[in-house]
C-alpha cells in the first residue's frame, strides 16, 4: 500500500506524518500519534467511542480517512486538559462519577464539547441529543446528563 504525507493540527500540535493510504484517523491517531484517547469500539461508527472534533465538527475517526483530514484542526479528549488540570467536562464527570468503565468517556467528552461550545446553557434534551450518537453500558446515561447539565450551571454562574 501506498505511503502519503499528511499534516495537521493535534491539539494544538503541528504534526506531519507518512500514512498508509486509507488508513483511518483513529489508527493514526492512537498507532502514530501515540494519541490513545479515542477508542477503537465498534470500528464501525455506532457506539461513538472514536470520537473527535475535526475543525469544529463532531466525527467518527473510525470512518475518517486520515488522508482526508490534511490542513485539519483535530481535537480530541487526550489534548483537553492543561497539564493536571482536567477540562471542566473531564472534572465534572469525575465529581460526578458519571462513568464506570470510562471506556465511553472520551468519545462522550468531546460530543459535549461541541454541544457547549454551541450552546453553553443547554437543556436536558439537548444533553441527550449530543450524546445519542454515543454508546455507554454502564451508566444509563443518567450521571452523564448530570454531569453536563452541572458544567453547564457552572458556566453560567461564572459568566455573571
């Protein structure tokens, strides 16, 4: 198989790589990049585990070729916190203890990424909206909602 060059930004990191040509961006991501924060679920784009924000969009990195994403800003939950410091998703759903297994966690973290940079005060359904796309086993969802639902009050106290 071929090899290609691709750049791109990795949170916040400017990467240049030779990939295989067709390789998808969440083997890339995690064999390449040593990124391991999207999962490898399902490897066909349901359960949400993989998930990545892709100039500012929501994606499935087991259904993006790599090769697609040239001159892309890649986000993705293994660059959102600032050192120790978890994002304020991550540390909500750890004060929550709204995951069990955690294997969801990084797919769901960046699903309400998205959502509250759209809409920092969203309402339950909108929670439940952003998170469909993602697969979790363990919570029922619940302790998620809530932990989103608490980032959200938060921000909106700390914007008064």
């Amino acid at each position: 198989m071929a090899r290609i060059p691709v750049q791109f930004t990795l949170n916040g990191q400017e990467k240049a790589e030779f990939i295989e040509s067709g390789a998808t961006l969440l083997n890339v991501l995690r064999d390449r990049m040593g990124d391991t924060s999207p999962k490898g679920g399902c490897q066909q784009g349901t359960c949400g585990a993989c998930s990545v924000i892709i100039d500012g969009e929501l994606r499935l990195s087991c259904l993006t070729l790599a090769e697609t994403c040239e001159g892309a800003t890649i986000e993705t939950a293994g660059g959102l916190a600032n050192g120790s410091e978890l994002h304020p998703i991550q540390q909500a759903i750890v004060d929550g203890f709204a995951t069990q297994c955690g294997f969801c966690a990084p797919g769901m973290v960046m699903a309400i990424k998205v959502l509250l940079d759209a809409k920092p005060a969203p309402s339950r359904e909108d929670v439940v909206e952003a998170i469909s796309g993602n697969v979790c086993r363990c919570t029922g969802y619940e302790p998620i909602i809530q932990a989103v639902l608490s980032v959200s009050r938060s921000n909106s106290q700390q914007a008064v």
